[in-house]
C-alpha cells in the first residue's frame, strides 16, 4: 500500500507551487495540520462587525489566491479588510480593489514594521479588535479567524497569536523552527509567566495576531523606532501592565521561510540590535540564551531522528546566528554603514537614529514600565 506522503505528492504532481499552497489552503493536510479542525458555537463568537482585518503588502501578487482565497474562507466582509501597500510594482492594489478591500498606499520607503502597523490602527477607526496578517501566511481552516479571536472570551487577553504550521515543501530545519516555536498546546500568559517562559513570555507574532485596539493604545501602540519584534515589545508592554496574552494554537496558518545562512546571520543581528536598543525586555523577562540553547538542543535531536545528514549544517547556521546575535547586541562601535550591510532590515539604518539608545535609558524606561508611567511612543 502507498504511504500517505507518496498518494499526496501523487496527487499534486504537475501542479504549481500556487496551486500546491491553494490545494492545502482549502484541505487540511494529514501531514502538516496536526490538531483537528474546532468550530465554535455561534453564541461564542466575537462580533465580527467590530474586527478589522490588516495586510501589510509589497508585491503580493504572487500570494494573492492563496491570501484572498484563506480570508473568503472565514468569511469576514471585504469591507473590514484593509491592504495597506508599499507601493507594489505589480497588480496587488488592482487586485485588492477588485475584491473590495479597503486600499491604502503609502511609499515604500515609509514602510516599518511597526509604524506602518500603528498608521493602519487610524484607518479603522470603527474596529474595537484588530487582526494582523503577512501576506504570505495562509489561513488553514475556515475557522482559523473565529479560533484565534476566541481568547478574547477571556476579558484580561488584550493580544493573541495562532500557530504558524511549515509552509508545504519545507526542509527538516525550517520545519523544526515553526514546530518549536508554535506548539501544538495553547497557552494564556502573564507578567509571572517570565518566571518559567523567561523571554518567551513576551514572544508574539504579528504574522498572524489579534489585539483589543484600546489595550494596545493605552499603552503606546506600535514603537516606529525598532528594526524588529514590534509584536514582541507590544506583548511586553501589556505583561507589565497587568494584561495577559494568549498563544492559540488550534488557530492556524501555514507560515515559514528558507532563510539561507547569510539571511540566517542577519536576522540574528537584527535581533541583537533590537535587544539593545529595547534592553528593558532582557531585563524584565531574562535574556535569549538560555531559550537559544534549548532551540539548539531540540532542533539537534529532532534533526537526529529524521535527517542526520543535516546535522553539520545546523551546527553552522547556530554558530552563523549566535554571531550574528551577538554582534548586533554588543556591537555599539559598528557604524551605521557596516551594520546596515550586516542587517536584514536595511532601511531601518537608511534615516534611523545613529544608534540604539543607551543601556542606561532603557533601564530608566524599563522601572518607570515597572510603574505603569512609561512614556510610551
């Protein structure tokens, strides 16, 4: 008898990969999606007419079935779904007018992770909750919005994230990132929760998450002065305030990439830089080391048991990354020059400030944070 995997690729033999990601858009897969399809009852469900959904877009035409198809699936009104586009040089604004979705351009060098998403928040002024997607995540179930908006039902989450499942064709070591860092256990957070979870306390994804928009503008909104982790620093943001966040994970995408060692390098820098010029984060919820080694651990053993081969190049791309890390934190005498040719996100250095704040400052913002007067911006 043929094994699962074999009638699969059988089955999309001859398809393009657009029509690979649609096939698993609307089947869940028996390999990938490994917790069952959930439905909510109908007096559960959040008022739809309140949520917005956001789409930070540059060029998404060639996701553009497998997004647009994902979203007709929950159906959320077009109406309540916003593409803010950078500017695309292809058809992603014809092709969101076409579908009804609420446009707005801005230029592609005013683009920031966290700024663009705070401009975004104006532009849905009736939305009392607020969902964030890339355009690149697909939407695994028809219920995948419902699922993820469900944490609300808890009045103390004022943010939520869904599980990122690997992208269909993913290699072993990109596999293992999403496996480890989405698990198949929900989990709902607070400040205390730093005391087990360390820095993951304050992880959250804003491939695919929710806020309550009164929560997160009470406490500052999204910072337009980081190269990375928005999410993150939100989420740390309302731990310190008294606000719980949540990890659904029977709410889920497929989301992952192939980085390649030297894109791997440089994204480790970014977050190195990012957790130098945010070092309240290490502060209050503990540094990345001891979460990093137990990523090593975990992707060793997994890679062990399923493809040995690969073990000489995990090893390398962990030393590429502490590297990389590790400049980006302590590498205050890189110009902006260098660090812009060793960063991920280039234009953060294009008209950033000429350094990351001092440690001193952020300790000073990390005890008023303690106090609730941070003055957040």
């Amino acid at each position: 008898m043929a094994k699962p995997l074999q009638l699969l690729s059988a089955r999309l033999h001859g398809f393009s990969g657009q029509e690979r990601l649609l096939w698993f858009a609307t089947r869940r897969s028996p390999t990938l999606a490994t917790i069952p399809e959930m439905h909510l009852a109908a007096d559960r469900l959040i008022d739809r007419s309140l949520v917005a959904v956001i789409v930070p877009t540059c060029n998404a035409e060639k996701h553009w079935a497998a997004l647009c198809g994902g979203l007709r699936r929950q159906g959320i009104p077009a109406g309540q779904v916003l593409i803010v586009d950078s500017s695309s040089d292809d058809r992603t604004a014809e092709l969101a007018q076409r579908e009804g979705y609420r446009l707005h351009r801005i230029e592609r060098k005013d683009f920031n992770h966290g700024g663009t998403r705070q401009l975004a928040l104006g532009l849905v002024p009736w939305a009392s909750l607020v969902i964030y997607l890339t355009q690149d995540a697909v939407l695994a179930t028809p219920d995948s919005l419902d699922l993820l908006l469900s944490a609300f039902e808890d009045s103390r989450v004022a943010a939520a994230y869904g599980r990122q499942l690997p992208r269909p064709g993913a290699g072993p070591i990109e596999a293992h990132a999403r496996l480890f860092n989405y698990p198949p256990h929900s989990e709902v957070r607070d400040y205390e929760s730093r005391h087990t979870l360390g820095i993951k306390a304050a992880f959250l994804s804003n491939s695919f998450s929710a806020y309550r928009i009164r929560e997160l503008q009470d406490v500052g909104g999204f910072p337009s002065d980081v190269i990375m982790a928005e999410d993150a620093i939100v989420a740390g943001r309302l731990l310190l305030a008294g606000w719980k966040t949540a990890y659904v994970a029977e709410a889920q995408v497929y989301h992952s990439h192939p980085f390649t060692i030297s894109q791997e390098f440089q994204r480790y820098f970014d977050i190195g830089v990012c957790h130098r010029c945010q070092v309240w984060l290490l502060e209050r919820f503990g540094d990345a080391e001891s979460e990093g080694g137990r990523y090593v651990r975990s992707e060793l053993s997994y890679l062990a048991r399923r493809s040995p081969h690969l073990l000489p190049i995990a090893l390398l791309r962990t030393v590429t990354k502490a590297l990389g890390y590790n400049l980006g934190l302590h590498g205050r005498q890189v110009n902006r020059e260098w660090s812009r040719r060793l960063s991920y996100h280039k234009h953060f250095w294009d008209e950033g400030p000429t350094a990351p704040k001092d440690a001193k400052a952020s300790l000073a913002e990390s005890k008023l944070a303690s106090m609730g007067r941070l003055p957040f911006r």
